[in-house]
C-alpha cells in the first residue's frame, strides 16, 4: 500500500435538515426537527490497486438543531400543547462533532462516462455545548455505514475555459449502536446532482471544485443537504 500525497482529498460538508411526524389515536402530534452544520472532513488516499483505493479521515464541526411540535385535538389545543411547550418540545441545542472514518473507493472509466463506488464507516463523538433546556443535555457517540454510487458524466459545457461535468449520486446511510433510533430513524438514502469543475490549467493545488445539493429521504425522515468539495 503506497500513499500519494498529491491524493489528499479536503471536503466541506453542510448537515442536513429533516422532519419527523407521529399520530396516536385521534390526537395529532406533528414533531419537526431541523438541523443545519458545518462539517469538515479531511483524509488522505492510499492506492491498494488500479481502481481501489483506502482513505483514513479524521472529522471535526458543529452544528444546531431545533425541535418544534406542536400536539392537536380537542384535549391538547387546551391542555397538552401548553404543558409541553418549554420542555419536551420546542428546544434549540448546539453541539460539536468529533471523529474518524474509514473509506474504501472504487474508480473505473468508461467511454462516456466515469464511476465511483464509495463505502466506509464512520465512528464520531457528539456533544452538546449550549441548549434551551437543561433536560436536552447530550453527550454520545455515533456509528455509521455508508455507501454511496457515483457517475461523473462529462459535458460540452466551459465555464471560462474550465471544463465542467454533471455528478450524479445515490446512497445509503445506516446508524448502528444503542443511539441508532436518538433522532427518530435508522437510516435514510440520498439522491445529488452537482457540477465538477476542473481548475487544474490554473496551476494551484486544487484539481476540481464541485458545488451541488441532495434530497434525503427515508421512514419518518425528509431533508436535504449541501455540498461543496475541492480535490488536491
């Protein structure tokens, strides 16, 4: 196993929001959670073979995340919603984020077209730092399998001279460990689209920019996130 230091791959990550909603009996009780973060992950490749390749990373960021409800019927508009507002529900949390990865990439070009296969795991502690609740104090760690399919399609497009291609992706995430159900679901799949442009001709360390979103979704879980990734 070789290591290519003009291989190291930095990575900005936003965190995704989502929403999760329940109903019992004739009482409604509409549980949104939002998250928004910033997460930035930083790793080196290491070439096994022609087309496969290990990245070891380490992860570091922060993020917030907000929890509303709102309970509707003809016991709780008067009774239930009231009682609950201040303490299970509706509360802010800030909190940190600090961890490593494992990542196994598999690469291979076609005529039109260029694939990537990425899996890994994915061991991160997560703690709060301030929160409108004292109840909502937190402090775990987080285990995660991921696996995402990858096609780079190359386009006639020049932006300024900087050849642009169109990335397409789906993938799935599976949380494992005691706190898999913390935030309500096991998992969620993720559908992007984004925009590589190669910047290579400008000499710099960076190779490529990509700028794109994906919608997420799975049991009891929608969201979105957005990425923006730059290669050296």
């Amino acid at each position: 196993m070789t290591g290519d230091p003009s291989s190291r791959q930095w990575s900005l990550t936003s965190a995704l929001g989502y929403n999760v909603d329940s109903r019992n009996g004739g009482e409604a009780a509409n549980a949104r959670w939002d998250g928004v973060g910033l997460i930035l992950t930083a790793g080196n490749e290491f070439t096994l073979s022609e087309r496969w390749k290990i990245v070891p990373a380490i992860n570091v960021g922060s993020f917030r995340l907000d929890s509303n409800a709102g309970v509707r019927g003809a016991v709780s508009d008067d009774i239930l919603d009231p009682s609950f507002t201040g303490r299970n529900f509706d509360w802010t949390a800030y909190a940190w984020v600090l961890g490593a990865s494992i990542w196994f990439d598999y690469k291979r070009e076609f005529r039109t077209f260029d694939l990537g296969v990425h899996t890994g795991a994915t061991l991160n502690h997560v703690g709060s730092f301030y929160t409108t609740s004292e109840e909502i104090q937190f402090s775990s760690e987080a285990l995660t399998l991921d696996a995402t399919l990858e096609t780079i399609h190359r386009t006639p497009v020049n932006l300024n001279g900087f050849p642009i291609s169109m990335v397409l992706s789906v993938g799935g995430t599976t949380f494992l460990g005691p706190a898999r159900d913390a935030l309500g679901f096991p998992g969620y799949t993720d559908y992007g689209i984004a925009f590589r442009a190669d910047v290579s001709r400008l000499g710099l360390p960076v190779e490529t920019l990509q700028l794109g979103g994906k919608v997420i979704y799975g049991p009891g879980v929608i969201g979105w996130s957005g990425v923006f990734n730059y290669n050296f």
